[in-house]
C-alpha cells in the first residue's frame, strides 16, 4: 500500500479520535458534579445572580445546541474565555506549550542517551554485572514515581550541592539560541540547562528504563542471528557491528514506544512541573483543577489529547517509513 | 486453574530467578503490612502531636537514631540570633514523625492498604471492563454501564460519606478490610474510598487488557483448531468462551501484575496531588513532607520508599509470570 493512502487512513481514524475526545471532554462536565457557576459567584449571590450568569456562559440552553456550539467553536480554534481570569483559554495555552515541549524533548534526549546505550551494552555483557546493574537500574526506573524522584533530585542536588536552582524557569530556549546568535554568548544556554536538566532527568527516568529494557530485549533477539556471526566472522569493530547492524534492526519498536511515550510525556510533565515550578502546560492544568476553571481544563484536555493523536500519526508514517511491512 | 505443565514451568523459574524470590517476599511482606496494620501500628496513625495543647509537640522527629541540626533565626531586642538545635530520633517512633507529628511507621502500614488495595482492585476492574470488551462481548451494554459508575464515583468523591462507613456500619465487609480501623475513634464523614479512586483508574486503563485479549483474540482466530470447531458448527460464544479465552488468560495475568504496579504508582501520583480524597496515603504523606523538605527529609523520603519497594515487588512478579507462562521468550530474561 502506498504510503500516502496509508497517511489518508491514519489521518481519517485521527480525526475521528479527536472527535472522541473533544466529545468525551464535554460530556466529563455534565458528570462532574457541582454547578459550573458555583466557583464564579459569591455564596451570597441570590438566584438572578446565578441565571444571568448561566445565561451570558450558554448554560440555558438545551444540551445538543451547547454542544454544537462547542462543536463550532473549537473547529475555528475558539477555547472559551477563562472563568476565572476571563483570559482566552487558547492564548493561556499557547503561552505554556514551549515550557512543555522543552520538557518534554529534553526527557526523550536524556531517556535515548542514557537508555540505549545502556540496553546496547546490558545485550552485549549478558549476565555479567555490567548487564545485572542496568538491569538492576531499568527494574527501579519503572518503579520510581516521577513526583517523589524529582523531591529527591531537588533535595540532593540543588538544596545539599547548592548549585542548580531549585525550579522555575527563568530562560526560554528561543532566548538562549537567540542570545548565542546575536554575541555568542553562552550565558544563556547553560542557565537553561541547568534550570531544565534536573525536570529533565525526573520525566524521564521512567522513559529511560523503558528503552533499556526495550533495547537490551530487541538487541539479545537479533544478536544471536546468522547475519551477526557473519560480521564477527569477518572481524568488523564491535562498535560496528553492535550499532550499525544490531541496532538497527531493534530500532523499529523502539521509535514506535518512543512515539507513543512523547504524547505520554506531556501528559506526565504534569506533576514534574508542579514540582519543579517549570510553568508549563501540567502546571496550568492543576491550577485550572483547583480552580475549578472549567473552560481551561477542557482546553487542555483536548489540546493534549490533540497532541498525542498528532504525534501517533507521525509515528505511525515513521514505522511505515522505515519498515513497508507495517504499512 | 493452570495446567501441570505451566506449574511446573513457575516452579522451574521460581527457583533459578533470585529476582522472582526477592519480588514474592516484597510483595508478602508488603500485603502483611496492609491487611495487618492495626496490629503492627504502634499509634493512630491520624493522632496529631503539634499544637494540640494537650500532647507535647513531637512533630519533625527524624527516624531512631538520626540526628539532625536545624537553624532559626529569630529577633531578639532588634538583633539577628541564629538558633540552632539538634534533635535525635528515638525508639519511641522508629521512622520519626511528620509535620503534624504523626507517626510515620504507622502510617506507612495503613498506607499499604490504600496503595494495595487500589492497585488490585484497580487491575481486576480494568481486566473485567477490558478483556470481555476486546474479546469482543456486546459493547454497549459495558459502555453504558461505565457512564453510570462514573457518574456514582465522581459524586462519591466530592459529597456522598465514604461507603466504606457505611459498610462497617453494616458489619457487611469484615474488619480488617476497613482503611482506618479501632485506632480512629472520630472518621470524617466525607472522606473517599479507595475504591473510588480504583474505578477512576480502571476507567483509563482498561484499554490495555482490550488491547491484549483482542490482539489475542486475533491471532488465536486463524488457528486450525479454531477454525476446524467453526466448520463443526460451534457457536461463536462457545469458541470464544472455550477456545479464545483459555489461550488468552497467560498474557492477561501477566499484563494484569504489571498494571498492578503502574496502578500503584498512578494512585501515589492523585494522592500526592490531593485528588485521591484520603491523606492517609503514600503519595499524600510525601506531599506533607514536600513543603519541608530542606532539614527534615525523612518526611518525604520514606513514603516513597516504600512506594519503590512495593512498586518494584510486584513488578519482579510480573516478570517472574511473564518468563515462566510465555515460551516465546523464555530465557531470554524479556523486555
């Protein structure tokens, strides 16, 4: 099948999940108990109050109108204004999606440089202690919650070492870049480093065992095949052989969980934003929670259910890119 | 349930995986700790220590033995005094106490209840909701189903008094069951059950068991045998329910240990949040401790301990199961 009537399919069923979700998150607010006005009223406000604000937000009209008017409304990027800070949910959103985003690819780089190379080697020294430790390592990096792991990062590394700080986020990556562009500075590139590596390390440890166990699997399979002992036959570098052929052939599956695991990521960054302070898409979430800001929570919901649909798509005309037999 | 031949195979496995033998006692230990809790506390674990006026302030006691020096400063006649006291634990509270002046080892053993409790209940919901789903049992009837509990659950969660009151009250659900048992002389009325929470769960992660069970389910479809009892003219139910789903079952219990785990952490994760109703739980516990964490580390140190132990012991099961029940990968040691 050719690649592009493999893309149509793909994006045709994307759709159709995207209006699942955005159907599903409607819905979720008409489960969820509690009138909507009642975080935006005062508890003193009399009934009239109450109406004319349930009127000016749509709220007295029947279910299916409200519905298709969300339906239109987010079909020409319409989120809603904030019921809390009457901001438009779609703005509040765009301006949190790069900290996000950054967290998020700087957990996937830390998860493949670490991951691996470890499951490279662990493949390779079987049932040495060198396979034993990053077995040892991948077995706690799925066990570790994420939220505990960063307390932990922060109390050991920034507050006793006292060199990184602690969170926030004072340098967008765009700033450093265009700090090194316009004078070479370097400044700017090793403040976001250092504000964005202990994040980094806590979203992504989970992601980073995930690949070892992945890679070391995949790796031990293809290791023992006839094609492999050639090259060892021949005498090619190990290096060699162990990157450019073995690991090649166990790359598939491993772009596929690494696909997958991005959309979980920025999911996840939830409660690893709320830790380190890092103002990104998860913080707002919680905030929006706790604030009981109804439109914003709905925004978020979809654009990370969005997200994650978009991202699937990619990976899907990757494997089928790399690999014509999935298609 | 399993055939001698799989017996065998879990034996066979158990015996050469010293991981498999460290995962059982973790988790043993762990269930003991939970079902036992009332005996093995040695206080309320809700009994607050700081401020109450009757009880001296014994809150922020590191563990037995552990000293640590902590700095104020004060103003005294407008000069700036640095303070400092050291303060060692004692055997009175082994692990030290919170914030509030809780003890932590006993609230750490009710703590497995909630963690244990939601992480089994939470997989055996998500399998029931997941595998008849995948296996392609009428649907509807499930999805409708599911909107009516959520609908239950989310109103439990933020009004309706915690069922488990209601429960004990009734004398329908034995003792040892309760989360909070003789200890806890006053039970808030509004506090949420972790059933709520393993139903929540299990309404997202159900997906994982349909996958499986339909991929199985798929596979199993073009076998011979299958094929051979259709054109004989069995039923689809009956092949389903004699062939499809017997063959189905190994990669469902595996599936079933690992998402026990990631249940576990998935509940820590809402508790730490405050969105789990209870604060009588691990990840609620390493919230308290979070806010105080420059000195007085152990407060949320230790709960997250005992969420990797617990965390790590059912996921060393699980790849025990999963080496021992599937040949395709046996010895190999598995993703």
């Amino acid at each position: 099948m050719a690649l592009g009537r493999f893309l149509l399919k793909r994006v045709s069923q994307g759709v159709v999940v995207m209006w699942g979700v955005v159907t599903v998150v409607f819905f979720l607010r008409y489960l969820t108990p509690g009138d909507p006005t009642t975080a935006l009223v005062p508890p003193d406000a009399g009934q009239e109050v109450r109406d004319r604000l349930r009127e000016q937000l749509g709220l007295d009209q029947p279910l299916y109108v409200q519905y298709l008017d969300y339906l239109s409304d987010l079909v020409t990027g319409d989120f809603g204004q904030s019921m809390v800070t009457n901001r438009e949910v779609s703005q509040l959103i765009l301006n949190r999606m790069p900290a996000t985003i950054e967290l998020a690819i700087a957990a996937t780089i830390v998860a493949v440089l670490i991951g691996i190379p470890l499951g490279v080697i662990s493949a390779r020294r079987r049932q040495e202690p060198a396979d034993f430790g990053a077995t040892l390592f991948s077995l706690f990096g799925i066990s570790t919650p994420n939220f505990w792991l960063g307390i932990m990062l922060i109390l050991l590394v920034a507050v006793r070492l006292d060199f990184i700080p602690v969170g926030g986020r004072q340098m967008a990556l765009g700033t450093a870049v265009g700090m090194v562009l316009a004078d070479g500075s370097l400044d700017g590139l090793v403040t976001w480093f250092g504000q964005i590596i202990l994040p980094a390390i806590a979203l992504g440890t989970y992601f980073t065992a995930l690949i070892t166990r992945l890679t070391r699997s995949g790796m031990v399979e293809e290791i023992s095949k006839a094609y492999v002992k050639a090259c060892w036959a021949k005498g090619l570098p190990e290096t060699l052989v162990l990157y450019k052929h073995v690991l090649r052939n166990t790359l598939i599956p491993i772009v596929t969980v690494l696909g997958l695991q991005l959309g979980t990521l920025i999911g996840g960054a939830v409660i690893t934003e709320e830790i380190f302070a890092w103002p990104g898409l998860g913080r707002f979430f919680i905030s929006s929670i706790n604030s009981r800001d109804w439109t914003s929570v709905q925004g978020t919901i979809v654009v990370i259910g969005v997200g994650f649909v978009l991202i699937n798509i990619a990976v899907d005309a990757l494997t089928a890119y790399f690999d014509p037999k999935s298609a | 349930m399993f055939s001698d031949r799989v017996k065998s195979s879990l034996k066979r496995e158990f015996q050469q995986s010293l991981l498999a033998k460290v995962g059982l006692v973790l988790v043993v230990l762990i269930l003991f700790a939970a079902v036992f809790a009332p005996f093995l506390s040695l206080y309320d674990p809700d009994q607050q220590r700081i401020g109450t006026g009757d009880t001296a302030d014994e809150s922020e006691l590191p563990p037995w033995g552990v000293t640590y020096t902590t700095s104020q400063t004060t103003q005294v006649d407008g000069e700036i005094v640095r303070e400092q006291t050291a303060v060692t634990g004692t055997a009175k509270y082994p692990l030290g106490t919170n914030t509030l002046g809780q003890d932590i080892y006993s609230r750490l053993l009710y703590g497995a209840r909630v963690s244990m409790l939601v992480g089994i209940l939470g997989a055996i919901i998500a399998a029931l909701v997941g595998v008849p789903y995948g296996l392609m049992f009428p649907s509807l009837v499930l999805a409708i189903a599911l909107v009516g509990i959520f609908r239950e659950t989310s109103f439990h969660t933020f009004e309706l008094p915690d069922p488990f009151v209601v429960a004990a009250r009734s004398e329908l659900v034995p003792n040892v069951l309760i989360p909070r048992a003789d200890h806890v002389a006053s039970m808030p009325a509004t506090t949420t059950f972790p059933v709520t929470v393993a139903v929540v769960v299990a309404l997202v992660n159900w997906v994982w068991f349909a996958r499986v069970a339909r991929g199985e389910a798929y596979s199993i479809r073009s076998e011979e045998y299958v094929k051979a009892a259709r054109s004989l003219g069995g039923r689809d139910l009956t092949i389903l329910r004699k062939h499809v789903f017997p063959n189905a079952v190994t990669p469902i219990i595996v599936l079933g240990t690992i998402q026990v785990a990631f249940i576990i952490l998935l509940e820590s994760a809402l508790s730490f949040l405050g969105f789990s109703g209870t604060d009588l739980t691990w990840g609620a516990d390493i919230a308290d401790g979070r806010s105080d964490q420059r000195d007085r580390w152990w407060i949320a140190t230790l709960p997250g301990v005992a969420i990797v132990l617990a965390v790590v012991g059912v996921n060393l099961l699980g790849d025990w199961l999963r080496d021992a029940l599937d040949p395709s990968i046996q010895g190999e040691g598995g993703a």
